[in-house]
C-alpha cells in the first residue's frame, strides 16, 4: 500500500519526506497510475560568462529593495553555439523583505556567426536554502539557431566575485525523460 500511495505522490508531483508524509500526502487521482512516470533530464546548451559594472541602488519599493545591474559584455561557449555577451542589457533585482532575491535580466548574445539571441533570465535565489535556479527564455531568430525557441530551459546562476566582476550563467534545456 505505501508503495502505491508514494507512486501516486510522485505522480502528481508532490515531494514526499517519506512513508509518514505519504500517509498524509494528498490524495492522487487513480489515473495516474495509468500514466508512465518520465522524469525530465537536462541538457547543457551553453556556459556564459557575463560582464557586470557596479550594482545600482534604485530605493525601496512596496515589495522590497530594488536595484539595477547593468552587463557589459561577457562570451559564451555550448556544444552547438558560442559567441559573446553584447553590453547594453542589465539584470533588475528586488530584494524580498524575507531575504529571497528575485532577479530579472534581459539581455542580447551574438553567436560566431552573426545571429543575435535574446536572452531573458528571471532568477530566484534563497541564499538560506543555497537555492538558486532561473527560468530563461531564449528568442533566436529564423535559422541555424532557430532550435533555441522551441525549449523549456532552466539556467543556474554563480558569481565569479572577486576574481572578476562577472557572474557564469549555465543553460539547461530540459527534455522529456
């Protein structure tokens, strides 16, 4: 019983702590026991390396502090594409009450071949749970590159302070299990 009582949990996508939880998890529909569980992977699209210029203050909003950080350039490397990050774009961060960071940045990349990709990258960073994963939208244009708008990708996000005012941003696509 606790065995199809986890499955179902899994299903529907709800974490469990162990069989206890699963006691109390709510309940599942019995068709999902029908549905063959695939589990998504990742795979990686490319590592970017991102200038940024010093962090600007904007003032406290209703929902917290806000700030800008303007990129200046950076580059790029994947198993099908690499290039340079274009200076221009810029990451907007509120600063939660609850000590989460949201970030949202969006800014262009130019592959070796010319192709200009845009980049929007909206980060959720929990320093208290070491958490700190994005969703990122990419828009290519038409062409070689045009594979790129047809994924759901995820990205992590590390500083490279204070070796260099620069942040190492990886894309992940994610594909069916």
């Amino acid at each position: 019983m606790t065995d199809m009582i986890d499955r179902r949990m899994v299903t529907a996508g709800v974490l469990l702590a162990g069989a206890a939880a699963a006691q109390t998890a709510p309940w599942a529909p019995p068709l999902a026991e029908t549905i063959p569980l695939r589990i998504p992977r990742a795979e990686l699209i490319y590592e970017a390396v991102v200038d940024i210029a010093p962090t600007q203050e904007m003032g406290q909003g209703p929902l917290g502090a806000r700030r800008i950080v303007p990129i200046t350039g950076g580059h790029f490397v994947g198993p099908r594409i690499r290039g340079r990050v274009l200076p221009g774009g810029a990451d907007r961060q509120l600063l939660r009450p609850d000590g989460v960071r949201m970030l949202d940045a969006l800014y262009e990349m130019q592959a070796d071949d010319g192709a200009i990709i845009t980049v929007h990258n909206q980060v959720l960073i929990d320093a208290n749970a070491q958490y700190r994963l994005s969703h990122i939208a990419l828009t290519a244009p038409d062409g070689p590159h045009a594979w790129m708008n047809r994924l759901v990708v995820v990205g992590t996000l590390d500083s490279l302070r204070p070796a260099r005012e620069a942040v190492c941003i990886r894309a992940f696509a994610v594909l069916q299990g």
